[in-house]
C-alpha cells in the first residue's frame, strides 16, 4: 500500500484508488473526495501540472475559503439540529 511522501516540499497522501478516464476525457471526482474536499455541482475548480523526480501530476486547487465557509456552515447545521433534538426532549 503506498505511504505519504514528501516530494519538493509538497505532502503527496496517496487515496489509493485510480480510475479511467471516459471517452470524452472526462474523470469522475468520486463521492468521498467530494465530500471530504466539500465540492459541489457546479463549483469551478482549477487544475495545473507538475513535473516532479521523472513523474507528471495532474492536481486540482480547491478555494480554501469557500471549503471553509462550507465546513463552518455544515458544523452550524449541525448544532441547530442537536439543539431542536435537545428542545424536543425537554416537552
């Protein structure tokens, strides 16, 4: 199973998992990494290559604010629903 690795300062954390792009050219982001990465339909995502020790990467640049705001909003969900829980039970 391929570990962590550092390569010219950049954490490479392997999801082990590949997949094949479709006729189109097309590669699907699977469910996990969307929610892991909290992206969205519609969410415009930037890519670039790198060329590092003899091998290319393709790698995605997620908005670190918008995944932010995304996670605060999903946490703030969260506890007004364990609060409307916690109001229930006390009638």
């Amino acid at each position: 199973m391929p570990q962590n690795e550092w390569i010219k300062g950049a954490l490479l954390i392997p999801e082990n998992n590949s997949y094949k792009v479709d006729g189109s050219g097309r590669i699907v982001i699977p469910a996990y990494l969307r929610s892991k990465f909290r992206i969205e339909a519609g969410d415009q995502l930037e890519y670039f290559t790198s060329f590092i020790d003899d091998s290319w990467f393709l790698c995605v640049r997620l908005d670190a604010k918008t995944q932010a705001e995304r996670a605060i909003a999903a946490m703030e969900e969260a506890a007004a629903a364990l609060e409307e829980i916690k109001n229930e039970e006390n009638i």
